[in-house]
C-alpha cells in the first residue's frame, strides 16, 4: 500500500472498460505506481490547472488530480491520445 490512496471518478471506470484487455494491466500497474510516486517519469502538468496532472502508457493518456490535504490521487480520465483531451 503506497502513501496515497487512488480512487476513481465513474467517468475514468467506464472509460478504462472500453480499453483492450492487452493494455488495461499497464495502465493499472501505472496507476498503481501513483500511490508511491505521484509524479513518475515523464508526468506533466496540465496547463491552466494547479493540481491536475497526466501520464502516458503506450498510446493512452491517465488523467489524474493530486489532492495534497487528503493524500489522495484521483483519476479523472482515461483514454487514447487523440480523444482524452475532448
């Protein structure tokens, strides 16, 4: 169990259900890395947002917002490159 707690919005579940089932284990383990290090390698933050941050696994991207106060990370989105940003 890492420092932070993850927790999911409805929106990033549904999402991550429609991802093939060859990737979803990448993306979870890198999810998973997030309640030990909150920014891995290669994060960056969004721009125009203080606290909202993503990270890419294979074509995907995992967007997530870091609530310092609670010790909780929370995945926004997930999706392909070409369609999280909508």
């Amino acid at each position: 169990m890492g420092k932070y707690k993850v927790v999911f919005t409805r929106t990033a579940q549904k999402s991550l259900n429609k991802i093939s089932k060859n990737t979803i284990p990448k993306i979870l383990a890198a999810i998973s890395g997030l309640s030990f290090d909150p920014f891995p390698k290669g994060c960056r933050k969004l721009t125009g947002f203080s606290s909202i941050f993503r990270i890419r696994v294979q074509n995907y991207r995992i967007i997530y917002e870091m609530i310092d106060d609670e010790i909780v990370i929370k995945i926004l989105k997930i999706g392909h490159r070409k369609d999280v940003y909508r």
